[in-house]
C-alpha cells in the first residue's frame, strides 16, 4: 500500500478519470466511486479529498492546492463550490458538493447556514474511500468514513467560532439579539458535535504548534505539526519604502483590525489595507482620511503592495498566518500581536516586532518603538524561506506515507 501510495504522490501528470455523480436523496449529492489505481492491484489505496468549502483563496485554499497537486486523481468533496473562485488547480479536480450548493443563498451565504453544517458534512459519503484526507477549520472533518478506512484530517484549528472566538463573531457589537439568542441555543450542540466528529478522525495533523495544542484541549487528541506552505518564492527581496504601513486580510471580526484602525487614527501614518469582508463598512466609518482600503488584489497587485510597504501590520490572533511569512519573503518586518501562530513565525528584533496587548495603544506605541530601529531585508527573507511551498509538500507526503506504514504493519 506504501509504494501505491507513492505512485499517486508522483501522478501528477496522469489524466483525470472520468466520473458521474448520482442521486440518492432529492437533496444529497453523493460522488460514484473514482477508483485511482488499476483494479488489478490489491490492497489499493482508493484516496478522497475534503475541504469546507471553495469560494476563495485563502489560506485553508493554499493547502488543499498542495494536496490536489499531490493526489490530482483524488475526488474532491466540499460543502459549498463558487465556480472559478479558485485556482486552477483546484477547480480541475472533480468536485462534489453537499445540498447546501443548492439552497437559496447555499452559495452566496453558506456562513448562515452554520446549524446545517453537521448534515451537510454527514451527507459528503465518502464511505468507498481507503484513506480520506481532509482540510477543515469547521466541517470538512465530519465526513461519513467507512470503519476499517483511515481518515487523515490537516486541521487549521477547532471551530473557532463555537470555542475561542465565540465572542467576536457572536458578541453584542458583532451579531443582532435573534442571532445571539440562536446561537446560545444551539452552541452547545455544535461544540458536542465537534468532538465527536474528531472521534471519526485516525490521525491529525496540525498546521502549527499553537493548534496542536488547542487540538489537545478541546478534542483531547494529540497531532503532528506541518506548517502551512507559503508560496515565498514568488515574491522578491525589495528595499523599497513608500512610507506606508500594509494590512492584508479578511475583514472580519476575529482579525481586529479595528485595533490598527484606531492606531493609525492617532498616529497618523498611512496605512494601506487589503482585503474585504463583512466587517468593512464599519471600518471604513471608522478611518480617517490617512488610511486607504485597497479592497481585494491580486498575487501581482500584492507583490507591489508588499514591495513598497514599511512594514506589515498584523492585529489578529492566528491559528498560524501565511500572510507575514509572504511579508518577510519581501524582506518587510512584522509588527504583530504576541500571541498564536505569529510566535512561530515572527523572530523579535530580527524579523519584527510584538505588542503584547490587543488593543490600539499597545500597538501604537510598538510602532513608535519601530521608526527607531532597523531591520535586514536579507536576514528577513531567508527566514521566511523555511516555510516553502516544496517543503509543506514533502513533509505532507512523508507524513501520511508515515501513517499509512504504521496501519500497513
């Protein structure tokens, strides 16, 4: 099973296999099997992808691109698809989508439908499959399993907004009074499914220590660690400084980049923020005229922001967070908040800098201590090249190749 197992790891030139997808229920979409290796061989590890869900590219996105690169015969399951939403490299696979694709608004927003979630997951049968490897942060990992199957499961961290998070997506400022009341009802029984849903896992692999641990004390399952991969090479060493300090993120309640707001407010100092979200309207009433929103970019469009950028500014608790790591790539600093995956990451006085507060005045002052202090855009760079895209891929295929040996004996 090892040697078949590196046989599809070095496919990735073979053509797709043709499949069909079939009814079982009026609501629930079920893939037919797509057996990957010939029929002839015993023992053949028939493979299955799962992710939450593909509607844009982030960094759950960037790691399953990887593994549809490494397994390209692999069937992809996920709950929600916005066509062309990815990359190419995803959007080739052969995609199957729970009945949420299909709702009302399943598509545009899926996010409402967190209740559902569960089923949605229940109904991704992917019980013909030998070993099943999903990417979750939410669902991916409840998937149906057969019971002698392994289930290999990258997690980039536990429902965030059932457990830690809960306040900032749920709390008073972030979420109407019907809203929070539904969510009191029903948190509970999403964080029991949580768990029990890990129990449907063999083994887990974390994409950074900080996770492994959260992974330990809300699942009581411990994990290997495989950081992400950061496509760094594509970006270049730059020396440029246009006098700006950058944010590239999702605009949404747990980044807190309401924090770099109030800030730049005070300090004065242009700050440019790339990205959208459900939280940029409310930013934006915030700014003043010193801060610019970009809106989304492009990989081309993000090189020239990166390029030319003082520093990056990064507010957020990360469960590891790729976009500092393309940041140092650039050979730009990090000022970030002290805490989650950025500690793994960002090297204090060498690749940046940490405010050890989550609020505006911490990170205020950590900028002021910034003008005064100098940082080598080479060194940056070399550090942020351990966490390539070819190292992320070879340790994800000596990981499962590792698990797959252990099951074997």
């Amino acid at each position: 099973m090892r040697r078949l197992l590196k046989s599809e790891f070095r496919a990735k030139q073979l053509s797709k296999y043709t499949d069909e997808c079939h009814w079982m229920q009026p609501l629930y979409r079920f893939s037919l099997n797509l057996r990957i290796f010939s029929s002839t061989m015993p023992a053949q590890p028939n493979i299955a992808l799962v992710h939450d869900w593909l509607t844009r590219m982030r960094g759950g996105e960037k790691v399953l691109e990887v593994l549809c690169e490494l397994f390209p015969n692999a069937p992809l399951f996920t709950l929600v698809h916005r066509k062309g939403s990815c990359s190419p490299a995803i959007e080739r696979m052969n995609i199957t989508t729970s009945f949420l694709q299909d709702i009302p608004f399943g598509q545009s927003h899926y996010q409402h439908f967190l209740p559902l979630f569960p089923l949605a997951a229940k109904s991704l049968d992917v019980r013909d499959f030998d070993l099943v490897i999903s990417s979750s942060h939410a669902a991916a990992k409840g998937v149906r399993v057969r019971d002698d199957a392994m289930h290999v499961c990258y997690c980039h961290t536990p429902m965030r907004y059932i457990w830690d998070q809960y306040e900032q997506y749920f709390g008073e400022q972030q979420a109407s009074l019907p809203v929070r009341l539904a969510m009191k009802t029903i948190r509970g029984s999403l964080q029991r499914w949580d768990v029990k849903s890990s129990k449907n896992v063999n083994h887990f692999i974390a994409n950074s220590e900080n996770v492994r641990q959260r992974i330990m004390r809300i699942y009581g399952r411990d994990s290997t660690v495989v950081y992400p991969p950061v496509d760094a090479a594509r970006f270049s060493l730059s020396t440029r400084d246009e006098h700006y300090y950058l944010i590239v993120s999702a605009l949404v309640p747990y980044k807190r980049i309401d924090i770099a707001v109030e800030a730049f407010n005070h300090l004065g100092e242009k700050l440019a923020i790339v990205g959208t979200g459900s939280e940029e309207k409310r930013l934006k009433a915030m700014a003043k005229p010193n801060i610019e929103f970009i809106g989304w970019a492009n990989d081309d469009e993000l090189q020239k922001y990166f390029s030319g950028c003082r520093a990056l500014i990064f507010p957020g608790e990360e469960d590891f967070g790729i976009v500092p790591v393309e940041a140092m790539a650039c050979g730009k600093p990090v000022i970030a908040f002290g805490k989650g995956g950025a500690l793994e990451t960002v090297v204090e006085g060498k690749t940046g800098l940490f405010f050890q507060e989550q609020s505006a005045e911490s990170l205020e002052r950590r900028v002021q201590e910034f003008r005064e202090q100098e940082f080598d855009g080479r060194t940056i760079r070399d550090h942020a090249m351990k966490f390539s895209r070819e190292r992320f891929s070879e340790e994800m295929r000596e990981t499962i190749e590792k698990f797959v040996e252990q099951r074997s004996r």
